[in-house]
C-alpha cells in the first residue's frame, strides 16, 4: 500500500494497492460508507467485469467510513480516496481528478448492483454513448429489492415527470449503476453534494445533448445483515431524497415552467386587453374595463415568467444558440432602447388622466381606458429594464 503524491493537495488522500493498473482504460468508481461487510467481495465482482469485459481497468473508492472498508478494499486491490463525509454527489465530484479511465462506471458497493455484468457498458461507451443510463425494470429486479412503492410508485413516477420535462426516454432515472465518458463528465461541471446528484447527471446528459444509451442490469435485494443507507438514516430517508430529486428537475427545467407558459399568458392577457379596450362583445360576453383590467394582470404575469425563463436558460448556459441569440437581440443598448419606449409610451398615455385628475381638484370621475394601456407600458418598460441589467450581469459573470 502506498500513498499518491496527488493526495496531498486537498483534504482527501489516496491510498494505492500492491497491485496497480498502470493505464486503465475503465475506472469503476464508487463511493463506500462503513460497507466492510460487503466490500471485499464487490471488488472480486468488479475484477471478474473487468476481465469479462476485456478491458483494462481500475477500481476507485472513495471511502467516508468510519469502520475497517478502506483497509479490506486495499487488500482486495481497489485503489481507496478517503475523503470527508459531505454528500454522495460530492463524493463523486471530489474523485474526478484521481480518475485514470477514459470511461466511468458508477454504482454502489453493497452487492445489489452486479458489477460482474459492465460489458453492455463498455461497449456501449466505446461506440460512442456518452451516458449510459443502467435500468432495473428491463434487466432484472430480485424479489424483495426494491420496496412496492419505489417500485411502482416514486421511481416510475419521477421517471415520468422527468421524461415530460425534457423529452427524454429513460425508463428508470434512479438506477445508480450508470456509464459516462470522463469528458462527458468534466462537460457536465457536477454541483450537486448529495442525493440529487443522479438527476442532475440525467438531467445535464439531456440538455448538453450528449449521446444517451440504456442498458438493462440485474438489481439484488441488500446482503443479510446489511441496513441499505435510508434504512440507516431513517423512514423519512428516501422521501427526502425524492423531494431534493424533484428539486432538481424544477431547477433545470426553465423552458418548461416559465418560458413557454409565460408566452401563452402574455399574448392571452394581450388579447383580453386589446378587447376590453376596444368594448367588444362576443356571444354573451361583453369586454370593457374589468375585462381590461384581467388582461393587464395575466400579460404582467406572462411577461414575468418570461423573463425568468430567460434568466434561468442563461444562467444553466446549457444553449449557446439561445444565448447568442439574446445578445444580438436584447443588448444593452438594446433592452435599455426599448424600456425607455414602453416607459415614454405609457407616460404619455397617462397624461391625460393626470390632467383630470390635476383639473377637476384631485379627484377622478371615471377611469380612461388609454391610462390602462399607459399602466401596463410602464411595468413592462421597468420589467425590460430590470430583464436587461440581469442579463448584462450574466454576460459579465462569464466574461470573468
């Protein structure tokens, strides 16, 4: 056993076997928390895929035990990154510079994923996949594995909610045992420090649009006298980690919630204004100020949701086209032109009901239907004003 240079310019150190690959091809990595029961044989799993596969490879652990599991990975032959308890997702992301392999394997070292079968995975990565998604309801799922209502409950429903999302076609989004070139996942610059790691690798594969591939796995129920991780943590454990999965799916998804709606809103709340402007009536209903008055609310709230679909887009940078796109057409020369128009616009359209309301001695008979086209003008020439100062900032921030 020895310790790598590397190790010593974090908080995490490196510990390598007797016995070393000296240039993987493949780096089977997976983080470990007090797995000693189970550990020694999971590395004997991942030699027999290895050899299996044909590939020359690597086993990473990156270990947060507090039991005796780095010590048995060493002497079974994994390579051991002990690092700090912060998260699985962070565990990941702490072992990106250690990783020797042009691809990644991921997974989980207590037994229920079959790391004997990675050849779909290899292959799949050497043609070209960038992800490659492991699925448990088209492989196998052991009796007793997977509790009833993660089976047929939470992970088909957020993989549906996810699917709807982003157009994509997984079958099983919370399979840990998933395939990724290290470039591809440099590409994806991981942030997430726990649980919803998994969604943000699915969600990222997707938006980059990086070459997807599903391959069917054999899942296991855990090993007896094993508790898996929520069972440690508690009832509550998995909900948790679905609800900050769901988190994660609403935060990259600003198309879906904002960007499109709020373009519906905006030319709905246009239409009801311009009626109830103009008096119209159409079969029994009849469009004056109230009606005016609604179209003004929804087009704002369109217009909101707009321009927040816009930050987000910008700020996820997931589309270089969208982003060009906005510069050419939304400079700051440009936001700030068309905020002063809207602005000038609805103040000269609320000049003459400050005129009454200045002559007739501080009061107003009736409100002009003019001064309510002059309201919505001025919140949307302050809404584009604010939308140009944000998107300037974004610009700014990726300049430096």
């Amino acid at each position: 056993m020895s310790k790598s240079p590397l190790s010593q310019a974090s908080d995490v150190e490196l510990f390598l076997p007797e016995k070393d690959c000296p240039s993987p091809e493949l780096t089977l990595l997976v983080p470990a928390l007090n797995e000693s029961l189970t550990i020694e044989e999971f590395v004997v799993w991942c030699k027999e895929g290895i050899a299996k596969a044909g590939v020359e490879g690597e086993i990473l652990i990156v270990d947060s035990s507090t039991d005796d599991t780095a010590k048995i990975a060493l002497a079974a032959g994994a390579r051991v990154l002990e690092t700090p308890r912060r998260g699985l997702g962070r565990a990941y992301i702490d072992a990106l510079p250690f990783v020797r392999g042009k691809y990644l394997i991921l997974g989980d070292c207590d037994l229920t994923y079959d790391f004997r079968e990675i050849s779909s995975f290899v292959e799949a990565m050497r043609k070209g996949a960038d992800f490659v998604m492991g699925s448990r309801f088209r492989g196998y799922i052991e009796d007793g594995a997977m509790p009833g209502l993660h089976r047929y409950f939470g992970t088909p429903l957020t993989t549906w909610i996810l699917n709807r999302l982003y157009g994509t076609r997984f079958s099983d989004i919370h399979c840990g045992m998933r395939g990724i070139a290290k470039e591809a996942f440099i590409r994806m610059g991981m942030k997430s420090q726990s649980w919803e790691y998994a969604s943000e690798m699915v969600i990222k594969a997707a938006k980059l649009r990086m070459k997807i591939e599903e391959v069917p796995i054999r899942f296991y129920k855990d090993r007896e006298g094993r508790l898996s991780h929520h069972k440690r943590a508690g009832w509550f454990s998995p909900w948790q980690a679905g609800w900050i999965n769901l988190k994660a799916m609403l935060l990259h998804a600003p198309d879906f919630f904002f960007l499109k709606p709020g373009l519906l809103l905006f030319f709905a709340g246009l239409i009801l204004t311009c009626l109830g402007g103009m008096q119209a009536t159409i079969g029994p209903l009849s469009f004056r100020l109230h009606w005016m008055l609604l179209g003004v609310c929804v087009a704002l709230i369109g217009s909101s949701s707009l321009q927040i679909g816009v930050i987000g887009k910008l700020w996820h940078g997931y589309h270089p086209d969208f982003e060009a796109g906005l510069k050419s057409f939304f400079s700051y020369n440009k936001g700030m032109s068309y905020s002063a128009v809207l602005i000038f616009l609805g103040l000269m359209l609320e000049t003459p009901s400050l005129y009454h309301y200045i002559s007739e001695g501080l009061t107003l008979a009736s409100i002009q239907y003019s001064s309510v086209w002059g309201l919505l003008f001025l919140m949307l020439g302050f809404q584009t004003f604010g939308l140009t100062i944000l998107c300037e900032l974004i610009f700014f921030r990726e300049k430096n």
